[in-house]
C-alpha cells in the first residue's frame, strides 16, 4: 500500500500550522476567566473585612463600567445617523457581548470582536470610523488587553499582527474611506506593550518568590544536616570516651582477682574484643562526619556543672543573666548533660544577638522523669541594633531535643522579649546520685 505524500506547499502550510500558538487557535474557545484581585496589597490590606471582598472585584467593575461608556458614546454618535432605537441597540450591545465573553473566553472574545467589527460599523454607517465604529474601537482594545493578561506575551505579539492584517485587509477592500486603523494600531500597540510588561513582571514576581521558598527549603534542610552533624561529632567523643573506659576496665579486671577463673577471664576478654571493635567501627562511621580540619577538643565535652562558667562568658558580653536551679540535682547521661549545655548556649547567643541590653533568667528543673530548661530574655534595651543571625539556631536546639526524645517550644513573649523552654526525659537510675533539693539564684551587672 503507498503512502500518501502531499504536495511541497501543502506540507509547509501544514508546518506552520503547527507552529501557531495554541492559545489563539487551537485553544481558542478554551475558558480562562478572569481572576478577581489580590486584596493583600498595601491599601487593601487595611479594608475592613466586607470591603476587602468587594474589592476584589474591582477589575471586573472597572471594565464594566468602561463598557458601559462605550454603549452610551455610541448609541450617542449612532443616533445622528437617522436609525432604528431597535437597530441602535443591537449595534450597541453587539460590542459589548464581546466584553462579556472576554470575561470569561478572552481568546474567543477577541475573533469574535475582529468579526463583528466591520458588521456593526456598516450598520452603523460609520465612513469616518471604518473598520471600527466607535463602540468596536473601545471594545476591541479592552478584550485584546482581557485575552494578553490571560495569556502570555506571545499571544499580545500575535494578537497585534493579526489586527494589524485585519487593517490592512480593510484598508485594501475599502480604499479612500476614513479610517481608524492607525489610531487602532497606536493605541493597540501601548496597550499590549504595557500588558506584556506586566505579565512578565507578575511572572518574574512569582518565579522568584517559588525561587526563595525551594532555596528557605534547602537552606533548612542543609542546616539540619549541618546540626546533625556537630551532634555526631560530640557524641561521637563522649561515646568514644565510655568505650574506651569499658575496654581498659575489662582488661584490668583480672588483675584484681586472686587466681581468676578461665571462664571469668575469657568473659572479660571477650568483653574487652567487642568494647575495642565497637569503639573501632564507631571511629570508622562517625569519621565520615568531620569536616577535614576538625580537631577533637582536647578537654572535656562540657555539662550544667560548666553553666556557671558560660554565665560568666555571657556576662562579660554585656548580657545581664540570672540562673535558678530547682529539684533535686542529680548526675544525667553526659548526651543529656551536653546537650542541655549546647541549648542554653544556643538561646543566651540569640539574646545577646537579637536583645542587646537585655535581661537573661535561666533555669533548671531537676524532676522526676528528666530536665526541664527555660531560658528567656526581656526586650532589648537601648540604642544598639539587633544583629541578624543566620536562623540556625533554634534548628539545632530542635534536634538535639528530638534526638533525646524530648520537646521543645520556642516563641515571643508577652513583654516584648522571647523564650526557649525544653524537656529531655530522662530514665531514673538506681544508683543515681542525689542531692538535697536546691534553689539557687545567681545574677550580676555586665563587667
């Protein structure tokens, strides 16, 4: 069976049918109606709540009553020409249905304008005004600036050129008769001009705002990997350490046994083999998390007995802090230990950094099933400026609770100032150290 071939200039007609913007042609009856305005601008936003509504309406009450002024302009101009009230009437609504379509099938509103153009300006016997009659003139560039905004600017491209081509067809069939096509072309011109440049902008607008919400996701995520990370490296060297107690007391263990059994002995090796490869692997999986120019500190990782130490630090800073101890403290975990100390670090630096000359309190509640921390800070005081972070903080803090099982809430206060509150659960140990219930409070002026 042959194949159908079709001719050279068939094939090239259809080639560049194919490349016609579907939004004008192939789509052309396809609904895209028009949105109502946004009301968070800056007049808007101040609206009571029943007029914010009304106001979004504004667009659409806008071209309505444009169209309305064209109905009456020509229904004016129409009447010096000695016609029917019925036949003035159609000529009028006859543009203004193509308002009405516009709201809702802009596309299809503006062949429809193209077609009943040179319709109503014959009816209207309008020499001066040929193609447009006045009520077409109007209509015509409100449904073409419709179907750009609806669109993209390629289609106000293609919409221009082919009102272009409808005035020069009408220029060629009807010579010598006065003409609105260069007031048409101008005016059409500014207006998907103006159209196309506002498009583009609300486009950008939107494109940069999707930008900025994928790179804050990323950010967020990096910084949670970022956080992670430091908690690793710390665990890491607290965990490290218990290992490597674990290892050198298995090995000593027999030594201070008389005459130890085999089987006792075999079970401290043993203990001793798997202290040694855990402490192995953990080095090995952990190391991946060390940056190249990490170096372990050489002290050791700090706990709430160093609080005093960092008040201190903060002090001297210039941060006026206070510290109450309540319940009855006890040795925790050192994770719990470090962690709490890494908190209430993190929260006094976002004082420091967002409150300057502001008042600390921190404190530490000692209670039955964990820790209970609640740092918080009066408004800032004074003429220094708050110094923008890079948000980081309240991320680490949130993962070093999650990672222990805790929760932590975080917000602004009544007074102006902000307040950090966590709790770490904490499993009760049998042979856990306590001592008498504390309250102590410290505070001091910056030195």
């Amino acid at each position: 069976m042959t194949q159908k071939t079709h001719s050279p200039e068939y094939q090239l007609a259809a080639g560049a049918a194919k490349g016609l913007p579907p939004e004008l042609f192939r789509d052309a009856f396809a609904p895209r109606p028009l949105p109502r305005m946004r009301t968070d601008g800056p007049l808007t936003r101040r609206l009571p709540a029943g007029r914010r509504a009304a106001a979004a309406w504004a667009p659409h009450a806008v071209i309505a009553f444009l169209t309305l002024v064209t109905v009456l302009i020509s229904a004016e101009l129409t009447t010096g020409y000695h016609l029917a009230g019925s036949t003035v009437l159609v000529l009028s609504l006859i543009p203004v249905g193509t308002v009405l379509l516009a709201f809702v099938r802009p596309t299809a509103a503006f062949w429809l304008s193209l077609i009943v153009s040179p319709v109503v300006a014959v009816g209207a016997g309008s020499a001066g005004f040929w193609p447009w009659s006045p009520a077409s003139f109007f209509t015509h560039l409100i449904v073409m600036v419709l179907a750009a905004r609806a669109t993209r600017p390629a289609i106000a491209g293609w919409m221009w050129a082919t009102t272009v081509l409808y005035a020069l067809l009408s220029e060629v069939f009807m010579p010598g008769v006065g003409s609105s096509s260069a007031w048409m072309l101008f005016l059409s011109s500014l207006a998907m001009l103006t159209t196309s440049l506002v498009h583009v902008r609300r486009q950008a607008a939107q494109d940069i705002a999707a930008e900025q919400s994928v790179t804050a996701v990323e950010r967020d995520r990096r910084t949670t990997l970022e956080e992670r990370t430091t908690i690793a490296r710390e665990l890491h060297d607290v965990v490290a350490h218990h290992m490597s107690v674990v290892a050198i007391q298995a090995e000593a263990a027999p030594y201070r046994v008389e005459n130890p059994p085999p089987e006792l002995e075999q079970a401290f090796a043993t203990i001793r083999e798997n202290a040694v490869a855990a402490l192995t692997e953990l080095r090995r999986i952990l190391g991946v998390v060390r940056a190249e120019d990490y170096e372990a500190p050489d002290a050791p990782q700090p706990v709430l007995a160093d609080l005093d130490g960092l008040l201190a630090n903060v002090r001297e800073a210039g941060l006026t802090t206070e510290k109450a101890v309540t319940g009855a403290v006890r040795t925790l975990p050192q994770g719990v230990e470090l962690s709490a100390y890494r908190i209430v670090q993190e929260a006094l630096s976002n004082a420091l950094r967002h409150a300057p000359g502001s008042t600390a309190r921190v404190e530490v509640g000692y209670v039955l099933g964990g820790l209970g921390l609640r740092v918080v800070n009066t408004a800032p005081q004074g003429l220094v400026k708050p110094s923008p972070g890079a948000g980081h903080g309240i991320t680490g803090m949130r993962e070093r609770v999650a990672m222990l099982g805790g929760a932590l809430t975080h917000g602004p206060t009544g007074e102006g100032g902000y307040e950090v509150t966590a709790f770490i659960p904490v499993a009760p140990a049998d042979d856990e150290t306590t001592a008498d219930t504390v309250v102590l409070e410290t505070g001091g002026d910056p030195a």
